[in-house]
C-alpha cells in the first residue's frame, strides 16, 4: 500500500499505521494484537485492532533496511523478533526488545547506512530456540539456543552475474 499505511480492509478508513504499510501481522490467538511497520523500520504495535497503535519499544540495530523484518513465535506469539543489522527479541509483544545476536551482516551498511541488514526471519515450528536470520548482503545464520551462538549456515553466496572470459 505505497504511501497507504498499512490497511485492515479494503474499504477507506482502514488505514491504522502511516507511511508506506511495508511488515504488517497478526497475533493468530488475538486479532485485536497487530503490527505494522512502514519504511527504515518505523513500527508500531496495537492491542485493539489498530484504532490506536503506540510505536516500538527501543532496538539495538544501528541499521534498518527499508522493509525490516518481523516475525511471531509460532507458540508463542507476544514473542516478537525484529531485525535490523542485529536480531532483536521482545517477550512482551514489542513493548521493549533486547539484541539476541551481533552484527549479522558484513557490517559496512554501504554509503547510505541501510544496507548490511537483516532480510527474512523464521522461527522454527517445532522448537522456538530454533531461529534463522537472512541478511541483505548473502548471510544465512541459525541459532539453536535463542541466540546464544550464532552459526554461519553458508558461505558468500557466488557472483550471480556472468562473466566473461579473458581474452
């Protein structure tokens, strides 16, 4: 919903978060409990369905990219994960959130400071110690104790471009 806030219908007057409407979820045992994010990571929590919505507690990233990621606990969904160049982790349904991991990207967040930073999170479903966190510059890491150590899953992804041979 570019330059829409995030919406709860299509009808007009459903808008419940300005901005751009990029991350948007829903509590799945309480509908009343969303979030929504609009761009750089300005995000925002609502207890009644979005008719009034408070902004996140303070997080740890010193970079955020233009969609930041969230993700629920798939067991337990007032915990939230936030990533922006570290994971960030509430137990109070994005009321504070403190860092469970270090820079997860290659660090420089390039010239304009929003590169170099998480792209995807997914809590696995069958244990919630089980965390995996993607970055914008080809990282894939994975915490199996909730953050505690943070293994690198692949290495530098290869070039995707073709080259082309010497002369």
């Amino acid at each position: 919903t570019q330059d829409n806030g995030s919406v709860r219908a299509w009808s007009s007057g459903s808008s419940y978060y300005g901005g751009d409407g990029l991350q948007n979820l829903i509590d799945p045992t309480n509908q009343s409990k969303v979030y929504a994010c609009s761009q750089y990571g300005s995000c925002g929590r609502s207890t009644n369905g979005g008719s009034t919505v408070r902004n996140f507690g303070s997080t740890t990233s010193a970079r955020r990219a233009w969609l930041t990621p969230l993700a629920l606990d798939p067991t337990t969904p007032s915990v939230v994960y936030y990533g922006g160049n570290q994971l960030n982790r509430s137990t109070n349904s994005a009321q504070s959130f403190t860092s469970i991991s270090p820079d997860l990207s290659y660090g420089n967040g390039g010239t304009s400071g929003v590169y170099g930073t998480i792209s995807a999170i997914a809590v696995a479903k069958t244990d919630s110690r089980v965390i995996y966190a993607g970055t914008d510059d080809g990282r894939a890491w994975i915490t199996r104790n909730t953050g505690s150590t943070w293994p690198e899953t692949t290495a530098r992804p290869p070039s995707r471009c073709a080259t082309r041979p010497a002369d």
